[in-house]
C-alpha cells in the first residue's frame, strides 16, 4: 500500500502565494509520476502539473508562469509553488502519484485533497 498526505492548502488574498505538499510513503519503488490536480465546485477534476522521474513537467495553460512544480526524490515528496493567486484558482488540490510498488506492480494512487481559497 502506498500512502500520499498532502499539506500546505490555506486561504489567500489576490496575489498572495501558497505551497502545497505531498508526501508519498509506503511499499514504493519508484514514483514514476507525480502530479497535482484540483477540482472546482461544478467544475471537472484537471491536472494543474505533473513531473515525470525523469524531471520532464507539464502545466495547464492557466497557471504557466505562476505555478511551479518540484519534486525531492529522496523523499518522494512533489510541492506546488503557487504564486500570484487567482480567485478562479480556488479548488480542491489533489495529489496523484503514479507508483511502481516492489514486485513491479504499477498502480495509481490519490491523496484526500486540500482546499485552497483565494478571495479578497
């Protein structure tokens, strides 16, 4: 079993930055992905970021330039540098880690999400 705890979610004014975490643990042998997602109320679930092991990231168009993905290996932990926040940024952030687990056995897991409010 592999386990993902996220942290770092929080109300912010306009332009204020916020930094989530996530913490992958358990039966890991490599993190293949790790990524960030987040849903919206009346909204569909969308990616937001990814990182591959490899280092290679992706974003969504509306948070190129504000947002920035990281990742310590060694920890397998990733992190959402959220800078100059927007109220239509304002979601449910969710952690996606796409695991081999020992045995070689690939399998996707989610975290229970955090809530990130952006409001005057």
């Amino acid at each position: 079993q592999v386990q993902l705890v996220e942290s770092g979610g929080g109300s912010v004014q306009p332009g204020g930055s916020l930094r989530l975490s996530c913490a992958a643990s358990g039966s890991i042998f490599r993190a293949n992905a790790m990524g960030w997602y987040r849903q919206a109320p009346g909204k569909q679930r969308e990616l937001v970021a990814s990182v591959t092991s490899g280092g290679s990231t992706n974003y969504v168009d509306s948070v190129k330039g504000r947002f920035t993905i990281s990742t310590d290996n060694a920890k397998n932990t990733v992190y959402l540098q959220m800078n100059s926040l927007k109220p239509e940024d304002t979601a449910v952030y969710y952690c996606n880690a796409v695991v081999t687990v020992w045995g070689g056995r690939k399998y996707d897991y989610w975290g229970q999400g955090t809530q990130v409010t952006v409001s005057p």
